[in-house]
C-alpha cells in the first residue's frame, strides 16, 4: 500500500505518526517519482520532528503568518511611519479585530 502523505494530520496522536514520514519517504524514494519528488521527501524527512510537533495541540502557525502578512502589507502601503506609536495603531486596526459598533 501507497503512503498517503495527507493522512499524517488524520492520525490520532504523535506516536502513531511518528513511522508515517518515514514510510512515505521510502516509498517515494523507491519510485519512479521525479527528483523534485525525491527533493521534497527529503526536505520533509529532514522537518519530520518538527512536523510531528503538530499533534499534542493540534496547532499550526497559520493564524499568526496570516497576520504578520497584513501587518507586511499596511507598512508597504504606508511607505514607512514616523514613530512606532503610530504604527502599533495602524498593526492593531488591521489586525486587532476590534469592535467599532456603538451600543444601541
């Protein structure tokens, strides 16, 4: 049987898939994969510790990568601030989610 590289995350806890990584890595050295194939099975053998780091909270860094890119993009935009207070200001309005609504 074919590892299948998206069922790593469907597993139930670390230990399970710890042996996941490294049987796919072996299966699609031993294909007839191309070499970017070969190249990202072992750029993810080489991660797999970290990768494996996901499963006692199942938790990625996707939230925050998600706000630094809007954070990046109101400073392009800006073309720079005077001073730091300003910019915090800025960071909070785009990313703070706060809530402008009067109470009615």
């Amino acid at each position: 049987m074919n590892p299948n590289l998206l069922e790593l995350w469907g597993l139930p806890d670390r230990e399970t898939a710890e042996a996941h990584p490294e049987a796919w890595y072996q299966w699609v050295t031993q294909s007839e994969m191309g070499t970017s194939m070969k190249r990202l099975a072992k750029t993810i053998k080489a991660y797999s510790s970290r990768i494996l780091n996901y499963f006692p909270d199942r938790l990625t860094n996707g939230l925050m990568e998600g706000i630094n890119s809007l954070i990046q993009a109101a400073k392009a935009k800006a073309r720079g601030y005077r001073n730091t207070s300003y910019f915090k200001t800025i960071i909070y309005l785009i990313a703070g989610k706060l809530n402008f609504e009067l109470p009615g």
